[in-house]
C-alpha cells in the first residue's frame, strides 16, 4: 500500500495576534505550564496526513507530528480504521493487563519489528501512558534487578531524577557532539573523551557513580536539539556497560518506528540494548508506552505500572502503526528524504550567519541558531568542564551540549568564530530562533523549538511525507530563515489575557545579517 498524498495547502494568511474563542478561554483557565499554545496560536478543528486546518480556516503544513507521536500523519486511514474495529466489536476499551486479542497482535508485531538479539529473549511490559513512565518502569527494572540504586544519564537528555525518587543518585555524564563539544574539540576526539569519561567513572570503586544500576541514553537527543550518538560511541558504550555488568537502557521514545532512517535508532550503530523504553509513535497518536528488556532483567514477580497500561484502542492503532510502516519501507524512505532535506538545508545556512549549525537523522531534523555578532567565549556558556549547565527547555541538565552530529549527520557544517580557547561556537540565539518559527506560521508550516534554550528549530514530519511536500516544507523554512535575516525583528513579550497582562514592552531587537565569507 503506498503512502496517501493529502493536497497540499496554500501559505497561509498571518494567525491573529490575540487568541480568540478557545485559545482566549484557555489562557484564563489552564496552568502557565502550557508550552505549545504559547508560540501556536492555533485552533486546530480538522486534519489529515501532514494537514492541519484551523477555526478560522487556514491550513497549515504540520512538522510537528503531535512531537512524534504521528509516525503516519493525522488520521491515517489505517489508524482509524484499527480504531473503529475495536469500538464495533463491543471489546473494553481498558482491561488492566488482562491478556486481550488486541494486546496479543500489538505484541506479535512489537516482537517482529525489534532489533535482532533481544526480540528472541525480550520480555514486554506495559506502563502508564508516557514516555515518562515508561523511563521510570524501566529504571526501577533495573534498579531491582542489580540491587543499585544509581544511575547514569547524559547532559541534555530528560530527566531521570524523577524516576524512582532517588535525589542525587544520578550521575550526569557529557554527550559527544560536533558543534557545542563539552571538551572543546569535537569529533572522533570528543568521542572518545566522552567514552573514557564513562569508563573513568565505572572504574573507580570509589567514585560517586561506582556500580550503577544502569546507564540511560537517548541514541538521538530530542530535547537536546535533535543531536544524534555518534555510532562508534554507541558501541563502546555498550562494550563497557557489559564488561561491567551495567544494564544499558536505550530510550527510543522519540526516535522509534523508523524516525531515524531504522526502524529502531540503535540499529544505526549495531548495539542491543538490555532495555528499551518505547513511547510517542508505538501508539498510533494515541498514549501508550511499553518497556521492552532481556529476559534475565525479569523481576519474576507482580508490579505496579499504571492503570491504563490496557489502552486497547492504543494497542490496535499501535499495531496498525508499527505494520504500516514495516510493509511499506517507511524507515528506508525516512533516510533517504531526510538525508536529502539536511542537504537543501545546509545549502540554505552557508548564506545566513545566524544558522550554527544543521543536523539530524533522517526525519529528526534541527537547525541551530546564533548569535553572529556575539562573543564567542559565550557559545559555551552554561556548563563548566564537566559539560553540566542548562538544557534547551531552561531546566537544569545540560549546557554545551545542545548541538552536534552523529552518524550520517557529520557532513554539516558549524558556524564557529575564533575564541581564546581556539574555535569555538557562537552564543545559542533562541530570539532568532523564536522569529523565524514565528516566520514559518505565517507560511504555513507548524515547527518546534528545542535545544540549547530553544535555538533549534526541529522538523519532525510523519513518515508519509511526499517529495512534493517536503519541497513545500524546505521552500517555506528557507523563505523564513532568509527574512529573519534581511529584516530582523523584534520579539515582543508573549502576553495573553489576564495571564501575561495588557501592555508589553517592546522586545529585543534581533538582526541577523546574511553571511559573507
């Protein structure tokens, strides 16, 4: 079955500048927690593949994906169609984790789509709804089974801490990338710190992180700025995880059912995991996350995960989801439109200056920028030598660590400037960045925002995307990118009624000149 082809929707008109209807109502009723609804003033009511219409009939091209969740794009016909079979056959809709039909086809595909090595001795165990606590299931399996209670994580990743309520028993440790290196040299080298920093730690019987319950790392940093693991620093983190008995928990929740050009993100590198925490796409757009783990990690014994861990309509459009995009090649095709994508739009960043850096796999996809007129000492801003600082969403947890490359992503390119430490990147510029998705709404195209305190703009589209609307998506990110920097803007204070209050100051202006070499 090929891919549907929704009609692309024209550019459209600018969104209103104040929320009106729900949005209005939303503002005096809802938490500040709101993230999306602040920078998308959009009233979605309709949708189909990479298609969102709102209340007042503007269409918008959607590279969000619901975050990732929509491997398929909105309302794919073989989602609701699994939807619709469970709620005309009369079955429960939550059934615990009593064995089902359902539950029995999502495992049987699950099993058929994991990475050779661990779907032969793979045990599955069903959470509650989120990725977040799926990573708490998995770091209190863990935990259990070796009878530690630390744990190591990586800088610019979620944040473990709050699973299994251990306080400081995380030990964050610098992720390899290219262009914000927590080591200042990037590359092969930067690697092989990162991995001796690792070994270092689980050496020493006396230090902090000595015998770890296990090791957690996301094989592409979502949060971080779309920042794939290096391959070969993959493998010899599973290499020393195993010689010292160390579980290693790959998180694949954002990078899962074939988001990176692989069905699943550690099979760019080979490894197997002893866990993997899986979310977001294995739903089908609908809350579901499992733990998938070895078998000798099996407690043996009943435990609590979660009321909902019995979705059956997230199960069967999980199911759907995951044969899909197996039967139609959706990873392959993931890598090969992705690979094109980052190529069209490093072209793009060679003519701005305030594009640091472009990177990705496949359909995970984030463009950096910076300040070109800053001072270069400051593009390491926010973390010390052990690369420890703030992370993109300004949380505690990761510093220079928001950009790089990994994999097939090394062939980009980073905006650099002399520094007194030799080459270094160029300060984070989340203004900038905050413009040209403001740009890109106004064309139409929906774009996130993550990394070093939101400097990266990411595209995350669904799997289905066709050649024509990927050229639409690039057309509408470079016209945006181009008059971000010709014109520059003032970024206003966000406001909302009653929330944010009336009047607000003008903003900071932000230029961004073309770049000459």
């Amino acid at each position: 079955m090929a891919p549907t082809r929704p009609p692309l929707p024209p550019p459209s008109a600018p969104p209103p500048t104040a929320p009106e209807g729900p949005a209005r109502r939303q503002s005096s009723r809802e938490s500040a927690a709101r993230t999306y609804a602040r920078s998308l003033p959009i009233v979605p009511v309709r949708a189909r593949g990479l298609t969102i219409e709102g209340a007042d009939g503007r269409r918008y091209l959607d590279c969000l994906s619901g975050a990732g969740t929509l491997a398929l794009g909105h309302n794919h016909p073989v989602v609701l169609a699994s939807i619709r079979s469970v709620l005309d056959s009369g079955a429960p809709l939550q059934a615990l984790d009593l064995a089902t039909p359902v539950q029995d086809a999502f495992a049987d595909e699950l099993l058929a789509t994991l990475p050779r090595g661990l779907a032969d001795s793979a045990r599955i165990r069903f959470c509650g709804p989120s990725g977040g606590d799926a990573a708490e299931a998995a770091l209190a399996l863990v935990r259990a089974a070796t009878g530690r209670e630390g744990l190591l994580a990586f800088s610019g990743a979620g944040s473990p801490e709050a699973a299994g309520g251990v306080p400081g028993a995380v030990t964050r440790l610098p992720f390899p990338q290219g262009y914000r290196c927590p080591f200042g040299v990037g590359g092969e080298h930067g690697e092989r710190l990162s991995a001796r920093w690792a070994e270092t730690l689980l050496d020493d019987p006396g230090g902090r992180a000595a015998a770890p319950a296990g090791l957690i790392v996301e094989p592409v940093q979502a949060d971080g700025g779309m920042l794939p693991a290096p391959d070969g620093w993959l493998r010899r983190m599973r290499a020393v995880t195993a010689a010292h008995a160390v579980p290693l928990v790959a998180d694949e929740s954002s990078t899962g059912v074939g988001r990176t050009g692989a069905f699943w993100a550690v099979e760019h590198s080979g490894i197997v995991p002893d866990v993997m925490v899986l979310s977001k796409a294995i739903g089908g757009s609908l809350p579901l996350a499992v733990v998938v783990h070895h078998e000798d990690l099996d407690p043996g014994g009943p435990g609590g995960a979660g009321t909902f861990r019995g979705n059956q309509l997230a199960m069967a459009a999980g199911t759907a989801t995951l044969r899909y995009v197996r039967e139609n090649g959706l990873a392959e095709r993931a890598a090969l439109l992705g690979a094109r994508m980052l190529d069209r739009l490093r072209q793009t960043a060679r003519e701005h200056a305030c594009v640091g850096d472009v990177r990705g796999r496949g359909l995970m996809i984030g463009v950096e920028f910076v300040d070109p007129e800053g001072d270069a000492g400051a593009g390491r801003e926010g973390a010390g030598r052990d690369g420890v600082g703030d992370d993109g969403a300004g949380r505690e947890g990761d510093g220079r660590t928001g950009a790089g490359h990994g994999g097939a992503a090394r062939h980009g390119f980073g905006r650099t400037a002399p520094g007194r430490d030799g080459v270094v990147p160029l300060p984070a510029a989340p203004d900038v960045a905050a413009a040209v998705q403001r740009a890109c709404l106004r064309r139409g195209l929906i774009v996130g925002l993550s990394g070093p305190h939101s400097s990266v703009v990411h595209l995350l589209p669904p799997l289905t995307l066709t050649d024509e609307q990927a050229e639409a998506v690039l057309e509408r990110l470079s016209d945006a990118i181009a008059t971000v920097s010709r014109t520059g803007h003032r970024i206003p204070t966000p406001r909302t009624p009653k929330e944010e209050g009336a009047a607000s100051p003008a903003g900071n202006a932000v230029t961004c000149p073309p770049h000459t070499a």
